[in-house]
C-alpha cells in the first residue's frame, strides 16, 4: 500500500484522528459558519425574518 493512501495524521502526534473525532471537527466548523451567517442575516433584516412573522400570525 502506498503512503498516499494513508489515513490524515493529526498535528504532530502522528497519531491518526478516530472518525468520531473527524466529525466533531467538521460539526464545530459547521456550527461556527452557521451561527455568523444566522447573525450576518439578522443584522441585515435577512429573509427569515418575513416567514418567522408569517408563522407566527397564522
């Protein structure tokens, strides 16, 4: 097997990163990214605005 085919080390430990690890990254990373764009989109009056009023009445 080539080294290409090596599973994504983490740091410097050499030491590979658990799959469950992986995903914890990924769903922090995510969360950051929704959160500044939910707060980018409420401090320009964003679109949700309009179908939370909507909801809210009916």
């Amino acid at each position: 097997m080539s080294e290409e085919f090596a599973p994504p080390q983490s740091g410097g430990t050499g030491q590979p990163k658990g799959l469950l690890q992986q995903m914890e990254e990924l769903m922090a990373a995510l969360n950051a990214d929704l959160s500044a764009l939910d707060a980018d989109l409420q401090a320009t009056g964003g679109p949700g605005q309009g179908r939370r009023q909507e909801n809210e009445a009916g």
